[in-house]
C-alpha cells in the first residue's frame, strides 16, 4: 500500500485549528440572519455538561426557552439529554443532582457492611490451564451526603479486604476504593465542582470498559477533575484540570489535562462554542507525550426538546512521533421526561503520522439512547473513534475503538429488581500512533444480576457474567494494515462469574 505524498496530508496545526474555531464563527452571521425574536433579548446557556462514558466531556447547550420550568418524574426540574462533545475533548460536566435527594437533611452519614463471594473458572485468564478460584470479600464503608445552601455533594468510601482460594503469592489482598462529588456555588454566576475516584484491585475487568488491559495483576487507578463554571455577562466560560493516574507492576501512566471553553448565545436557540485543551503524558518506557486540541461547535435548539449543530476538534501531539487527529461531525439530541431519550453524532475522523505509511481516514459516530416505561429502563449505546487511551487509564497509545452496549433492568416487585446487559468492544493500533498493542483486541461480555430488597437496610444480589476476550491481526475498523502478532500479554481467554453480595446500610 503506497501512501501519499507529504505535501496532500493533513494542513498545518495553524491553520487546522483556525478551521475549527472560525468554522463556525462563518455560519454563524447566516443563523442570526435566519432568526428573530420578539423582544430581541438572548438566553444565557447553562454551564456545560457531560455524558457519562463510554465516553466523556459535552458542549455547552441551550436550555428550552420556555417560561414554564418542567419536572421529571422524580420532581426535579427536566435537564435534556446533551449532546456528545466535540472529538477527543475532555470537557468536564455539570454537578449531577441526582446524587443529593430533594429532601435530604443537610448531612447524612451511612455505615455499609459488605460481604461477597466470587466464583470464577479462569482466575489467571489463560486460554489453557484454565484455574477455579472462590474469593471471599468482607467491606466496611461510608457513604457522606451533603445538602448545604451553597455546598452539595456525595462521598463513598470502601475498605475491603479479599482471600482467594487459588494458589497464588498473595492469596489475601486489600483493596481500597473511594469516589466523591462535590460543588460550591460562590454566586449563581460562579461555582467550583471537585471530584475524584481511586481504586485499588486486580481485575482487568474494572480497570478498562473496553477491555485493552487483559491480564490479572494489582492496579491502582485515580482520576482527580476540578472545573470553575462562571458566567461572564452573557459569556459562559469554564476552566479545568484533569489528572489521570494508573499505576502497575509493568506500567505507570499519568496525564494531566488543562483547559477552558466560552460559549455565547446568538439569539434566543443557537449557541457558539469553543474551547483549547493542554496535555501532558508521562508513561514508564515511553518519552512525554505533549498535546494541544481546539475545539469548537455551533448548536440550534429546535422546540423545548431537541438540539441539534455540529462541532470539529483538532489535536497535534509531539512526542518521539509527531501525529494529527481531526474530526467534524454533525449531532443532535432529543429527549421527554419520563420517556424516550437520545443523543448522538456522525461525522469524519482523520489520523496522521510523521511514520505512518498514511493516513487513516475513519467514520466517527455515537449515540447513547434509552426508554423509560413504568418499572423498568432499557438503554442502548454505540461508538466508534479515534481514543487516546493515556487520557483515560492505562496508555496503550493511539487506537482506533469500535463498541456497542445495551441493559435492561425492570422492577418485579418494590423489593426486586432484575437486568441484563452486554458489551461488544474492538480495539485496533494506528501506525505511528506509539501503540502497545502486538494485535487487535475483541473483548465481548454479558451478564445478569437479580436483586432483592430484604429489608430497609439489608439487600441480596446475585450476579452472573461471561467475557470472551480474543486478539487477532485484522484491521476491519479502518485502521491502516501494519505487522501484528500475537503476544502473551492479549492471550485469548474465556470467563464464567457468578457472584453473591449481601450489603447492610445502618
């Protein structure tokens, strides 16, 4: 495969980044042309918001200009789905309030018990051999909620120590967890949001939702994000820090992210937007990683429901290989309270290399949707992009990730609850993308889990989950065709779970 010549890649960061951020500023004359209000007044965006996962960070976006505030079902007022954020972009979201109920007392402390017996039919992930193990877990913890006038937030924490029955060097581990949100508001203009996850275990299942990381073996992950929201006259600007930890015996990553965004209303229903981000990556055997993304989107609010625009990013990364990502894509969201929600993207994604044979051209797209009917919620996910997996755990450098989701969960009774889900993910290195990937990765599971609400304070889950995790040397998501081989590291392997959780809240 011959690639092309220097000169017809990708332009210059200069005037690549000037495209996205002025890309929309062309449009944006036409839009105020095309609408009028009554008044003449603006609406001021809300600060920005996130999705959860697999993906991360969202544009700012316009609220229904309607007078009348709508509730959801739990009496809340109704945040419409937001739309996925521009390509590659780390942007923080809102406080989540779901978190503090409407009528929590200004703190509330939760002692947990925990106990839990594992059983699995390949503890060491071999595709031969394969190893039994029953690992008993007892953990206490404390879950803190507070309710202040100008402090909100949620902090959990779990102490739990584990014995397995395998032989192995350490059959009794400690495994520490704690997650925690909480905002201040200085002012209705200003407010600061912290928050902060770490966890200590061994199981690869935790570790990476899209299944990269294969093999067993102790990790300590933490992933700190601080972000100031402030609404400057009409001018919603953000500020934020993100930093990312993963520690292992054979590797250590750390990333730090920096970054704002402004977004300004034009008229009543359109919002323009963007934003730069710094990156700086330290992974063990590898040179700094230095990163700079502008990014930038126009959205249109159509009716009390429903958004819709289009947004671009552009990334220059320098380390040992100096490399490009673009993205443009057109998105959109719509949801109603109580009901049908949905979010999504499509759009076109470019890589370049200084050491790939060529570029890699790739199909962007997204979409996060659910339904909510009376007892129960099905939820259905897809993706695929460009991701650069220093930003988000373990660096396995530049990949190209495909993956799909979907659960249900329904409501039996008022005491039991049942669901089903499942997760298909692929992961092919980019030439010149610096990838400690030796072959592609499929990672496939799907499980249930059946809980029963014993008393107010005691609950019983039992739990069931299959992971097939398999490698090979194709390139069918549209990565370029470079050598692979198998490795030790993604040796295949299959795995049967089964799981029992009795929990105590006092």
């Amino acid at each position: 495969m011959q690639g092309e010549p220097r000169g017809s890649r990708l332009p210059l960061p200069l005037l690549a980044s000037l495209l996205v951020l002025a890309g929309p500023l062309l449009w944006a004359p036409l839009v105020i042309a095309q609408q009028t209000t009554p008044s003449g007044q603006t609406q001021a965006p809300p600060p920005s918001q996130t999705q959860t996962p697999p993906q991360t960070g969202t544009t700012p976006s316009t609220q229904p200009t309607t007078g009348q505030q709508i509730l959801g079902p739990d009496g809340k007022p109704f945040v419409p789905p937001t739309p996925p954020p521009p390509s590659q972009s780390r942007i923080p979201g809102a406080f989540d309030t779901s978190l503090i109920p409407a009528s929590a007392p200004r703190f509330t402390f939760t002692p947990t018990l925990t106990l839990q017996e594992q059983w699995t039919d390949n503890f060491f992930l071999t595709e031969t051999g394969r190893t039994e193990n029953f690992r008993t877990t007892a953990a206490v913890g404390l879950d803190l909620l507070m309710n202040l006038p100008n402090t909100r937030g949620s902090l959990s924490t779990s102490l739990a120590g584990s014995y397995d029955s395998a032989p192995d060097e350490e059959q009794a581990n400690f495994f520490p967890s704690f997650t925690g949100s909480v905002q201040h508001t200085f002012s209705p203009r200003l407010s600061l949001t912290i928050s902060d996850t770490f966890r200590r275990d061994d199981d690869p299942f935790l570790s990476d939702p899209n299944g990269v990381r294969r093999e067993r073996d102790t990790f300590i992950s933490n992933t700190f994000s601080a972000s100031v929201n402030w609404l400057i006259d009409i001018f919603q600007t953000q500020y934020y820090y993100r930093n990312n930890l993963f520690l292992s015996d054979d590797s250590d990553t750390i990333s730090h992210i920096l970054g704002g965004n402004v977004a300004v209303p034009l008229g009543a229903i359109h919002t323009l937007s963007g934003g730069y981000e710094f990156t700086f990556r330290d992974s063990s055997g590898d040179s700094d990683q230095i990163g700079n993304r502008v990014y930038g989107s126009l959205s249109r609010q159509i009716g009390t429901f429903t958004s819709a625009g289009v947004s671009s990013s552009f990334s220059w990364i320098s380390a040992n290989t100096d490399s490009r990502i673009f993205n443009v894509s057109l998105f959109a969201a719509h949801g109603i309270p109580g009901g049908f929600s949905v979010s999504g993207s499509v759009g076109y994604s470019l890589y370049d290399s200084e050491t790939a044979d060529q570029p890699t051209h790739l199909a962007s797209f997204s979409l996060n949707a659910s339904y909510r009917f009376a007892r129960g919620i099905v939820s259905l996910g897809v993706f695929q992009d460009i991701r650069q997996t220093a930003d988000e755990g373990q660096d396995f450098g530049i990949v190209t990730t495909r993956s799909a989701t979907f659960s249900a969960s329904y409501s039996f009774t008022a005491f039991i609850t049942g669901s089903i889900y499942a997760r298909y993910s692929r992961n092919e290195p980019l030439e010149g993308g610096g990838s400690n990937l030796a072959s592609s990765s499929t990672y496939l599971t799907a499980g249930a889990n059946l809980s029963w609400q014993i008393t107010n304070w005691l609950s019983l889950t039992l739990a069931y989950l299959y992971i097939d995790r398999d490698s090979d040397n194709s390139t069918n998501i549209g990565s370029n065709d470079i050598p692979l081989s198998q490795s030790q590291f993604l040796q295949n392997s299959t795995e049967n779970r089964a799981t029992a959780t009795l929990s105590a809240r006092f």
